[in-house]
C-alpha cells in the first residue's frame, strides 16, 4: 500500500513539475506571484507549488471583428466588419499588461473600426480602402504595443449599405454610363465630321477625287449585287479628265 501511494505521489509530482511546451508555445513563469522569467520551447521543470506557468501562443491570430454600426462624416448609416492579424512578439507583456489580450484587441478593434470609419465620407469609405486599412492598422498597434502585441494587418471585409443608398447608388451608376455613352458619341460624330471637311479641301482641290470615288462606288454596286445596274456618267465625270488632256 505504501508503495502504491508512493507512486501516486510521484506521479502527481512529476506532472506538476514538468511541462512540454511546442515550438510556437512560450511560458511565463510565475515565481510565488512573481514574474521570473520567459521559457520554451522544449522540457520546462517547475517546482510544485511554487511556481505557475501561464502558456503564450506565438502564432498569427486570425481575429474577426463583429459589424459595427457607422454613421459616416455625410450622414450615411453602414454596417462595417474587419478582420485583423495579430501575434505576441512579448508574451510577458501580454500576460502582465492586460488581462486577456486577445478580448481586449477585440475590443479596441471594434472601437477603431466605428471611430475611423466615422471621420470619412461614404465614397471615401467605398473607393480609399486601402487608406482605411493602413490607418487603422496604424492605430491599433499604437495602442497594443505595451501590451507587447504586433498587429500586422487590418482588413475592411463588408460595408452593408442601406437599400435607400444602393438604389441611389444604382441610379448614379447608370447616369456615369449614360453620361459616357453620350461623350463617346459626340467624339466620333466630332471625328466623323473633321474626316469629312478633310475629305471636302481634297477633293476641291482635286476634283479627279469625286470621280474615282463614283467609279469606286459603281464597282462595290456590282460586286454586292447579281443584277444589272446601269447609272448614267454626266458629261460633267469627264470633264477633268478632258482638260488635262488638252493641256498635255
């Protein structure tokens, strides 16, 4: 019986005073309520009663932040969720500085995300994400740096607009369209126009043009079609060609 209670004993001891950390786990150690020092990876051996770890995960944590309610800088109120990338470079800080890091970077996530999109107008919001992402990346780890967390990278997921402000948008949408389809159309008019007063200075200053273009016309007639088409030739056709023959 001794024996059996002896190795009861043992085992609890044992297990009490080792622990196994993984290569991405780190261990604050607590020294009768005294920080002593970080270890890990590997074997750690405590004292039984004495001494408390506290495990650290080291890997990037993938947080999603809930849709926040947004009343933007024109009035315009948005449903906004993020995402956001964090890992502790310094678990002793994460551990001593606050009491739960990763609820309390929830939070002041949330409270980022409201306050930052609340200073920008709606097609700011829609079309400079990029600049929001950056800022709020900038923000948050200002404010998680004592706290001994990175925060790498924030992300704007989904901006939920009200149904008023999707139709507005819609119809704003297909004006620009209308409004381009309309330029386009000019443009090439315009275009079509400066080839054609082009065409007219060339062929007043050379009327043998008009005539090779009617001669052109009548072959591309006959070339379309099965049937016969016979045009009359005013005398007037050939009367360039007759004067530069007299000239010659």
């Amino acid at each position: 019986m001794f024996y059996i209670l002896a190795v009861v004993l043992l085992v609890i001891f044992l297990s009490s005073a080792i622990k196994i950390l993984r290569e991405y786990e780190r261990g604050v150690i607590f020294r009768l309520g005294r920080v002593i020092k970080t270890k890990g990876p590997g074997v750690i051996i405590l004292i039984p009663l004495i001494d408390r770890m506290v495990k650290v995960s080291l890997r990037l944590v993938v947080m999603d932040v809930p849709p926040q309610d947004v009343i933007t800088r024109d009035n315009v109120s948005v449903k906004v969720n993020a995402v956001v990338y964090f890992r502790a470079m310094d678990p002793s800080k994460a551990i001593v500085e606050v009491e739960n890091y990763l609820f309390a970077t929830s939070q002041l996530a949330q409270t980022t995300l409201r306050s930052v999109c609340g200073q920008v107008e709606m097609d700011d919001l829609l079309s400079a994400r990029d600049k929001i992402n950056s800022q709020l990346q900038t923000i948050l780890d200002k404010h998680t740096d004592p706290w001994g967390i990175k925060v790498t990278t924030v992300e704007v997921k989904h901006i939920d607009l009200p149904q008023e402000m999707q139709r507005a948008m819609a119809r704003q949408a297909e004006a620009e369209r209308e409004r381009r389809a309309k330029v386009i159309n000019a443009e090439g008019e315009f275009q079509a126009a400066t080839r054609l007063a082009e065409a007219a200075e060339i062929i007043h200053v050379h009327p043998e043009a008009l005539q090779l273009r009617y001669l052109q016309t009548l072959r591309e007639v006959a070339a379309e079609n099965n049937s016969t088409t016979l045009f009359p030739i005013p005398i007037d056709l050939l009367t360039p060609f007759m004067r530069k023959k007299e000239s010659e």
